[in-house]
C-alpha cells in the first residue's frame, strides 16, 4: 500500500469515494464500451448516433465528438463500409501466420480499425467495397469485414 502524508488522507479518501461511486454507476448503468461489447456478444453491431447533431460515432464513448451533447443511442448500422488504409502484419505459420489490419471507413461516417478477413491479406486495397460481420478476435466478439457484395447484411 502506498504510504501518503497525513495531510494528504483526505484527499486520498476523495479518490477512494470517487472509485466506489463511479463502479456502482457502471453497474446500474453500463458504460458505453460495455454495452457496445454486449451488443457484439448478442451478434449485433451496434455505434453511437447525436440525438442533437445526428452524426454517428465510434468509439464507444459518453459524449459526441462532434457537438459536446450527452445525448446518444444506440443504432444499428448498415455495415457498409470502404478500406482507408491497410497493411499486413507479419506473423509466423505456427502463430497463425499473416493477417490484414485495416482502417475501415463506415457508410455512415466513423473510421474504425479492423480486419478484412476474406481476402489475401496483401490483397487488400484502398478503397476496396467491404462489409461488417461479428467475428471474434483473440476469442472476443469483434467486428470483422468481408469484400462481399455490397448490401449484404448478415451479421
Ligand atoms: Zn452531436
């Protein structure tokens, strides 16, 4: 335990009631990256959208990015979505060999990094047409893209 200064006890209690507060909280009322995991855990992909400016937003977060509001809900998306960036990663055979690491621009604006999973992974391009499926990475639901036809919503 790390030992403070008596005079600093009160502040350390401060902290303390400021922990406690804010873990009751996520209990009664999930914070944003959980309900965004138990969404993914359901097979739903679901971001954020302002109730005040109407853009979606990704990350998961408490507050839009764009305008300052507090006020977001949850939205299904459309899972289209277009490569912005790519690269492979490296990896030996026996650790599961090479794989693609994406950023991937969603139809309905936020940029999020991915995986495309379905081609080569030096097959990947920029601006290549791709679509959102729940997958699981390293044993966690996650969202994954496919270079299938556009439109095609089956996650
Ligand atoms: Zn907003």
């Amino acid at each position: 335990m790390l030992e403070l200064p008596a005079y600093t006890e009160h502040l350390k209690e401060g902290i303390l009631a400021e922990h406690q507060k804010n873990n009751n909280e996520s209990i009664e009322n999930p914070g944003p990256l959980q309900t965004y995991e138990e969404n993914l855990s359901r097979g739903e992909f679901r971001i954020q959208q302002c109730k005040d400016c109407g853009q979606h937003v990704f990350y998961p977060r408490l507050l839009c990015h764009h305008c300052g509001s507090n006020l977001l809900k949850w939205v299904a998306v459309s899972g289209r979505g277009t490569v912005y960036s790519t690269a492979v990663v490296r990896q030996r055979p026996e650790k599961g060999g090479d794989y693609n690491i994406s950023l991937i621009d969603l139809e309905e604006g936020p940029r999020l990094m991915s995986r495309v999973v379905d081609v080569d992974p030096d097959e990947v391009t920029i601006g290549m047409a791709v679509s959102a499926h729940v997958g699981m990475i390293d044993d966690k639901p996650a969202v994954l893209f496919y270079n299938k036809e556009q439109g095609d919503k089956e996650w």
